[in-house]
C-alpha cells in the first residue's frame, strides 16, 4: 500500500512542480538530508489554545441542544440543531465568506469585551419567517429581507439571548443583548480584518428544510475572561467557584423550601353505583367503608407518602402522621 503524504509533503510538490526543480532534496557531504528553513506567517499564528476550543465545543454542545428546544416552542415544530465545525481563522476570512443577502446580528455579551456576530443564512432566515407568518415552504431566499421580515428575525434572536446566556452559565456568566441587526457584511466590522477569531457552524433541521447559522468570536471578546475557558479549571472542581456558590445555593433552597405540593388524605375507597351518585341530594349520608381506628393515607401529588390519625386541632380538623410509606413498600406506585 503507497504512502500518504502529508499536507507538508504536498506543499513541496507543489512548490516543486511549480518552480521547475525536480533535482530533488538537497544532501549534505555526509549523505544525510539537509534541513530546508520555510518562512513563518505569523497573521496564521493559532491564536486560540486547544482548551479554549474543547470549551466552545463544550459549550456550543449545550447551547445547540437548548437552542433546538426554544426554537420547537417558538415556531412549533420539530427543530433539530447539530454542530458542524468550530475553526480558528481571521475575521476578513470569515466576512468575505458571508453570502448575501444576509441576517447579522451584532450581540453584546459582558463580561466579553466587544461584540459578537450571529449569522443567520438567508435559507435559515426564510424558512424561520415562513414558519413565523404560518407558511410551511422556505421560498424565495434571493431578494432584500423587509423592515418586517428583519423585525421577526430579531424578536426571535432577542428570545434566543437567554439560551446562549444558559449554555454558558457552566464557564462564565453572561449577559447578553442584540445590539442591532445588519443585513450587509461591510457594516458588521466589529474587529480588525487580520485578528483571530472562533467560527462555529450550526445545521439546523425543521422537517425536511435545513439551514444554517454561524457565530463568530473574536480573540479580543474572550481576552478578559481567557483564564475561566479552561475546562481542566472547571471540570476538576466539578462546578464553576465564581463567588457566588453560597447564594445560589441559598436561592435554590429558598425556592424549594416555599414550593406549593398539594397533598390529598385518602379514605379506604367505598363503591358506589353510578344511580347512587346521581340521585345525591344535599343533606344525604355516604357511609364509608373505613374503620375509625385505620389511618388515612396522605398522598403526595399521586404518590402514597404517609400514614395519618384525623382529629381535631381547636376548631379545625388535623391529622397527625403515625408511619412514614418507604419507597420499597408495594403500595406506593407511580398510578393514579
């Protein structure tokens, strides 16, 4: 089986082919092969460190996962959204890229520093404003977006700016807001042409139609919050210790301890004929088929939790739990 060249290796035939010079590498008097020295540009430098990337993937994971969900309840469907690629590259790369016409909305995100760019293709942007305005075809996708058109896209972008502020809730806390919508890529320069910047790719799937979104990071927006993007930093400690673990921890039991759960006693149930209950008049006695000396049961929702004795607790009647139903007990099941 033949050997796979390298993309270096490529590169040099290339180049060879290109300059005429088929003498081959160069050798040394020894007989060993020279060193060749090639010319470093340092605008491809890797700007972002592997961890920072395995932190998009992380968080783009959740995030396309939390977006397919709000855009199901939005426009009623079923959406289906997937990462494609998350890529190093400069911002005139990415800008040049763009097709037209295009969605751009330009986002705020502090603590970030600067804005970043959701790009939303123009199949994506049709097939969401078709859905909105009750169609079910994307249709035409060539001509200029409407004031309308651009009015329904942002309201929905607006909506999503929670989702995004959630996917990263686990890394940094953020806030962020729509700052405008751009449909031309040449009023969207928020950073330099040569700086870095994280490109991530998303599909997105409703029915048959699918369409794509991309979100842009420049290497300046993560530079204030550059040390948190490691994900050996949050993953060994098993949470993100931003200061506020004991307030949320206090919020959290705050809410759970003043949460409403109804609870319902329950008699032995007694039969009773469908005449029976129709010919109920005011004032008529049903007998119950339940000894005074057995306790009630106390349910939970629908789950049998407790044992109880009715009484009475001045002039209200009360019960007063007596045993406690263990989860392994036969009688306490997931039915009604």
């Amino acid at each position: 089986m033949s050997e796979i060249l390298s993309q270096a290796e490529i590169d040099e035939l290339l180049n060879t082919l290109m300059t005429g010079d088929t003498s081959g590498s160069s050798e040394s008097s020894d007989g060993s092969t020279a060193m060749k020295v090639r010319e470093y540009d340092f605008r491809t430098a890797n700007r972002f460190p592997k961890e920072q990337m395995r932190t998009f993937q992380v968080v783009f994971e959740t995030f396309s996962q939390l977006f397919s969900n709000r855009l199901s309840s939005i426009l009623r469907v079923s959406c289906e959204c997937e990462i494609l690629s998350i890529e190093e590259c400069s911002y005139s790369e990415f800008n040049n890229s763009l097709p037209a016409p295009v969605v751009l909305a330009i986002m705020d995100a502090p603590p970030m520093h600067g804005s970043l760019v959701f790009q939303m293709s123009p199949e994506f942007a049709y097939m969401l404003i078709s859905r909105l305005c009750g169609g079910t075809a994307a249709g035409e996708n060539s001509k200029q977006f409407t004031e309308i058109e651009l009015a329904l896209v942002e309201r929905v972008l607006r909506q999503s700016c929670p989702v995004f502020d959630e996917a990263w809730d686990k890394v940094i806390s953020l806030s962020t807001q729509v700052e405008r919508i751009e449909t031309s890529p040449q009023f969207a320069q928020i950073t330099a042409p040569n700086e870095p910047v994280a490109v991530i790719i998303l599909n997105i799937t409703m029915g048959e139609e699918t369409g794509l979104i991309s979100i842009c990071i420049p290497h300046t927006a993560i530079e204030p919050v550059s040390q948190q993007l490691n994900t050996r930093m949050w993953f060994s400690s098993g949470a993100r210790d931003d200061g506020r673990g004991e307030e949320r921890t206090a919020m959290l039991t705050g809410k759970l301890l003043n949460s409403l759960i109804p609870i319902t006693a329950y008699f032995e149930q007694t039969p009773a004929t469908v005449s029976d209950i129709v010919n109920l008049q005011i004032g008529d006695v049903i007998k119950l088929d339940h000894p005074v000396e057995l306790p009630l049961t106390i349910k939970v929702q629908h789950i049998p939790k407790f044992k109880v004795a009715i009484g009475t607790l001045g002039q209200k009647y009360a019960m007063q739990i007596v045993d406690v139903i263990k989860e392994e007990q036969p009688n306490e099941s997931l039915t009604r």
